[in-house]
C-alpha cells in the first residue's frame, strides 16, 4: 500500500477482540521501518490474557521500547499503568503507539493522557473494526461501541481502520465482504477510512496492494492442517 | 458475508448458550472467564433473558438451582476458585436431580493459584466435587467451535438425564479467537412434569428438595440416580480419535493439552513413530471401552495434562494397568509444548 503518513502519537482502540494489539505493533514496526523513532505502550489493563508483551522480543529486535504494565504477562491481576506512561504523551522527541484495552472500560485508561494529547494536538485515535466479531457485525453496532469508547477516553476518534478478519484462514473475498459497513460507519461517524488490514500471505505478490499488510502472532496450539 | 463470526471461546460459550433456550445466567467475575458475564449483561436484557451478578458465587449456584427448578435452561460460569465456592450447590442440585449447566473455565491451583490456564480440576469435575454420591456429566471442548457445540450438549443431555452438566474448558480455551458458525438450533420444548411452576389448582404440588428424612428412601433415590449414570456411560459417550488405526503408541488428552498432542503425534509420525491419539470429549462419562480395547493394540501410554496428573488415574483404571502410562504434563498455568510432548512420545518408545 501507499506511503503512510504518521502523527506524533496513534492511538488504536475500538471493541475488545477486534485486533487492536496486532494493528497496533504492526503499525509500529512498520512506523520504524520508514525510520521514524518510534516507542509503543500497552495501556490494557482490562485483559490480562493478550498483550502487546506477547510481541515484546520482536519489538526488541526492531528497536521499537516497549512500555506495560508491571505485572503483564504474570498471575498478577492488577490494573495499574507505568509512570513512564507520561513521558510518551509529554516527550515529544519520539513517536507513540498507544494500544488501549477493548470497549469503553478499557478506553478509561487512556482518559488521564487525553488532556496533554489534545494540548499537543498531532494524533490519530483509530477505531478498530472487525465486522466478523459478534457484537459489531453491523456499522450500527460498531458506531455504538465507538460512541461509548471516545466518551470514556475522552478523545474523539479520527479514523477508522477495518480489520475484518476471521483469524488466519481469512479470504480476500471476507475483507471485501465487509466494504460496505465500513463506508456506512465513515459516513455514520463522518471520519474517513484510514486503511483496512489483510493477513500479509494474501497480498504477498501484490505491491500495488491497496490493503495494510499484518503478520499475525503465531500460537503453538495452533491446530495443524 | 460468511455465516461465520470471529469469536472467543467464552463468547462462543455465552452466544451457544442463548441459542439453545437458555434466558438466565447468574454469575460473579473472576479471569479467566469474565467475558461469558460480560456477554450475557450484553445480550440477555436485549432478549428479554436474566443477567444477575450475584454477590457471590454460593449466591450464583443458589439462583441457578431456583431456575433449575421452575424447569428453564440456566447456567452459571467461572474458573477454578469460584467454582470450589459452588461446590455446595452443585451437590444440592445432583441431589434435587436438576439439569443445569456449570462452566469451569481452569485457572492454575489450588487457592487463590493464578489466573493462567490449567486443567487440574479434573478430579473435583469428574468425581463429584461436593459431598454425597452424584456425577456431573462434563464435557471438554478443544476449539471455540466446540465452545459453542458442547454448550448447546450439555443443556440437551442434562435435560434428558436430570443430571446437572459441566463445560470444563481452560484459560486458553476461554480468550483464544476462532472463527465459529453458530448453529441454529430446534430448541424442543421439554416435558418437565418435576418443575416447580404453580399448580394452577389442578394437580398436586411439586417438591423440589434433596433432604430424606428416611435413609432407605434416600438409598432408593440414590440407586435410582445411578441407573441413570449407567444409562448415561452406555449412550453418552464421546472420543475423538486420531491415527489410532495402525498405532503403536497410545496420547490420551483432552482440551487445550490434546491441540498440542496432536501437533506432537504429528511430528512423531515423521520421525517413524507410530502413535495415535484418543482425546475424550465426555471426561465423564470416561471412554472406557475405547481406552481399554487400545491397551489391546498399544505397547504404552502417554497422558498429556496441565496438572499433576488427575485423568492419567482413569486412563491406568480403564487400560487396567496392562501397559505403561506416562505422564507429561506442565502445571500453575504452564502449558506443555509439542517438543515436550514429542520427547515423552520418544521415551515411551525407546522404553517400551
């Protein structure tokens, strides 16, 4: 796809398994790729289960710092962010990847940071869309969550980005199945289409691809085909 | 657009529940299953269903055997420590002969243990859990798709018998995404001549109740309830079996640990061992028959767990100890991989 440009911070939030955390260390790796200092936050504190840590030795070896919570990745339920946390939004000698925990529970994390993000005023907050997920099948469905999670941020949203999938045995045809409800919810949130994402193997031989491409973190229990 | 959603395995669990009749859940948060609440305070007001966050789990089970009694589908779900907390209302719904369903999505023990994935309640799941004598009927899905499918099962079977069931998933098994296609299902509308719903003055009370004042009509009771588990290991059942045909060696493994199994089996075959595997879908009723007849064609055993080792006593019991059972396993939320697997499929074969 075309040459993305970047805002000083971007924000992925949207409904809780709809990908955010996969966009969101894509995004990051590829801002870094186009040689922009680039840092990513996990400011998750809903779900302990998946996390942008599951990315941390990859995100290592891409020079991208990671910043989480204390306790990720442990049997420590706690729901308390970094302090570190403010040097993203108020230091601006770096870009930031903030991935926000799902819904607007989730989105109340990000609340404490939006009034230096508004101060500085050089962000993106994308909503993360996957229309095959149950409770957001529909642009109707998607705009109610992403009414609730701007009001709990704070922070209204800029863009949108379709990332209707249905796990690695995603087709082409899916991702175009799901074109128009994310037309009719740009035209119901008046904010544009920022890009819509496409499991990397599908458009690896297409370099004129209009798609995002992502790589998907692969599990071991994976069943084999 | 696909008739497939994207879902997670607690989420198939609540959305399958819904779909097979059942318009009441009561429950009380605890990870790794909080998703089934937060999808049915979701869903459940939007079809005119019950969703009540209760002020305990003991509070949970409570509102589910009064449901269970007015004779309508209901569930309760949570992880480990909470479902030790249900244990006493577990037992007064077998003992009230009750259907309702019961999810345990596990969580490392015991205690308070952490909230990473395990199967070590295996034994509180299959050999009663609560006081007296009574079985569950449980059911171990290893996909979100069998989330759903099992979820829909275990409402029709525990109907049929009475008999309370129980979804035993796990931590990976409740947050990891699928795609899923959700049956619709032919919900048929159940006798339940039991059910405590007003007389309307034309016939005597119902009693729904577990106490017996007189000890041999709770003998009769009893021995009338175990017909019914007898009937209940004849028909009910279920395995799946993979590469068995021409297996030397035996990986029994349920849930999660049978996903991983099976990526091990995989690689086994490629180094030349023969191996196969049998992965119970019905952890009670055990399959048995199938484990005792593979002790026949197998040289060994290796039962793959996330716990000390609790089913590898069934498997010993049902191959009646003829061949050597290993035990693989990883416990606290620690997750066995295929390599793991594979070195213990390697041993059993060089030893036996």
């Amino acid at each position: 796809m075309q040459g993305l440009t970047y805002k000083r911070v971007s924000i992925f939030c949207g409904h809780y398994g709809s990908g955010k955390t996969n966009i969101a260390v894509n995004y990051a790796l590829r801002m870094k790729a186009d040689g922009i200092p680039t840092k990513i936050a996990d400011l998750d504190i809903v779900n302990p289960y998946f996390r942008t840590k599951d990315s941390a030795e990859e995100l290592e070896a891409a020079g991208i710092p990671l910043i989480s919570p204390a306790f990720a990745n442990s049997n420590v339920d706690l729901p308390a962010l970094p302090q570190e946390l403010y040097s993203l939004v108020q230091r601006t000698d770096h870009h930031a990847v903030l991935d926000v925990g799902g819904d607007d529970r989730g989105a109340y994390a990000l609340g404490r940071y939006a009034p230096y993000i508004l101060e500085e005023n050089d962000y993106d907050m994308f909503c993360v869309v996957n229309f095959f997920r149950p409770l957001t099948k529909t642009a109707e469905e998607a705009y109610a969550v992403m009414q609730e999670v701007s009001q709990a941020a704070g922070l209204p949203f800029t863009a949108i980005i379709n990332n209707s999938n249905l796990g690695p045995h995603t087709t082409l045809a899916d991702v175009a199945a799901t074109e128009r409800e994310v037309c009719r919810l740009s035209e119901m949130a008046a904010i544009p289409v920022r890009m819509t994402t496409v499991h990397r193997p599908l458009i690896s031989a297409d370099t004129d691809t209009p798609y995002f491409p992502i790589d998907l973190q692969k599990k071991y229990f994976d069943i084999v085909e | 657009m696909a008739d497939k959603v994207l879902m997670k395995g607690n989420e198939a669990i609540a959305e399958a529940a819904i779909k097979a009749g059942c318009r009441h859940y009561f429950g009380y948060p605890i990870t790794p299953q909080t998703e089934i609440a937060a999808y049915m305070a979701k869903r459940m007001p939007k079809i005119g269903g019950t969703f009540l966050q209760a002020e305990s789990e003991i509070a949970a089970i409570n509102m589910v055997y009064g449901v269970a009694g007015a004779g309508f589908r209901v569930m309760t779900s949570s992880s480990s420590p909470g479902v030790s907390l249900k244990q006493e209302g577990i037992s007064y719904i077998a003992g009230a002969d009750l259907p309702a369903l019961i999810v345990n999505v596990q969580r490392g023990g015991p205690g308070l243990g952490g909230i990473q994935p395990s199967q070590s309640d295996y034994f509180q799941a299959t050999k009663g859990g609560g006081h007296g004598d009574y079985h569950l009927i449980v059911l171990a899905p290893a996909s979100v798709q069998e989330m759903a499918d099992l979820t829909i099962k275990a409402f029709d079977l525990s109907d049929k018998y009475r008999v309370p069931a129980m979804l035993l998933a796990d931590g990976t098994m409740g947050q990891m995404m699928e795609p899923v296609a959700l049956p619709d299902v032919d919900v048929a509308e159940i006798e339940k001549p039991w059910a405590v719903r007003g007389t309307k003055n034309a016939r005597k009370h119902n009693i729904v109740n577990s106490l017996y004042l007189k000890p041999d009509e709770l003998e009769k009771t009893n021995f009338e309830r175990y017909e019914r588990y007898r009937q209940i290991e004849e028909n009910e059942v279920m395995y799946e079996s993979f590469m068995m045909e021409d297996a030397e060696y035996c990986v029994v493994a349920f849930g999660i640990a049978a996903r991983i199994s099976k990526n091990a089996v995989l690689a086994a075959r490629n180094q030349g061992i023969k191996v196969g595997l049998i992965r119970p879908i019905t952890l009670w009723p055990f399959p048995t028959e199938v484990i005792a007849k593979a002790a026949d064609q197998v040289k060994g055993f290796v039962s793959v767990e996330l716990s000390m080792g609790q089913m590898i006593e069934d498997v010993r019991l049902a191959s009646s100890c003829k061949k050597p059972v290993l035990l693989c396993n990883r416990t606290g939320g620690m997750i066995p991989t295929p390599e793991e697997v594979l070195a213990k499929i390697s041993e059993l074969a060089d030893n036996t």
